[in-house]
C-alpha cells in the first residue's frame, strides 16, 4: 500500500507540472481556449474518463479506488458514483482510446511535441495506480492497459 501511495504521490506531482505547462501553452496562444475549453480541463476531462473506465473495467468499484480516484484528481466519489460517471462515458473503452485520447496526443503534439509525451505518461501512470488500488489486475484492466501504453505519441 505504501509504494501505491508513493505511486499517487509521484503521479500528484507530474500533474501539477503538467497542469502549469498547460497554462503557459494558453498564455502564449498555443491553444484555443473559446473552440476547445481550457487546456487543463480538457486533458483532465480525459485522464478522469480514463481512470473511470479502468475502474468499471472489472466489473466492481471499491471504496480503495475511490479513494485513489479522490487523491488523484481531487474529486470525491462513492462507487456508485463512480459507476454512473462511467455509465456517462458510455463504457466505451475502445473508442475513448482510438478517437478521444489519441486525437488529444495529436493535438498537444503539434503545438508542444515534449508536453504530448508527458502526457502520455501521466495516462500510464493513471492506468497502474487504479489498476494496483484494488490489489488485482483483470484481464480487461491488463488489455486496457496496453491500449494506453501503445498510443502513438
């Protein structure tokens, strides 16, 4: 549970690091905040649904993901609310990865090449803290999980 902790811990500090690089990619007018919403939000919209569909992938929310969840993003959810925030992505695992997550790589690539690899890793390190939250990896979280770690940056 320890190395799990320190896991998030690493994962908290990334982010934030990502997030600060979002905003001066905003600042110099690299993206386009009115057509695409803020850059933190919308990268964050999808690591959010990413850790969702890890979640729901074996069928069963436990309160230890939850908790993760929550120190992760700093959004408080029970399972249940979990598994309706996951209904809400439409359980669509495939299709999050071949139409949301690499068009977003694809478009933090062409404004800021080094920011769309550190992202990439963000999502990795998203997939194996929830994925270690609940002590056992399934098989769907495993493919999942490879599904990440293969988008092209």
């Amino acid at each position: 549970m320890e190395n799990l902790k320190s896991l998030a811990d690493g994962f908290s500090l990334k982010y934030e690091k990502f997030l600060l690089a979002c905003e001066a990619q905003e600042e110099s007018a690299n993206w386009d905040s009115e057509a695409l919403d803020k850059m933190s939000t919308f990268y964050t919209g999808d690591m959010v649904s990413v850790a969702a569909c890890l979640l729901a992938s074996d069928g069963v929310f436990t309160e230890n993901e939850a908790e993760f969840f929550q120190a992760l993003f700093g959004l408080s959810y029970t399972p249940a609310e979990l598994h309706a925030l996951y209904m809400d992505v439409g359980g669509d695992m495939t299709g999050l990865v071949d139409n949301e997550l690499q068009k977003g790589i694809d478009k933090l690539k062409a404004i800021h090449p080094e920011l769309a690899g550190y992202y990439k890793e963000l999502l990795v390190m998203v997939c194996q803290i929830i994925a270690a939250s609940d002590r056992s990896i399934a098989p769907a979280e495993e493919a999942f999980m490879k599904r990440i770690s293969e988008l092209k940056v």
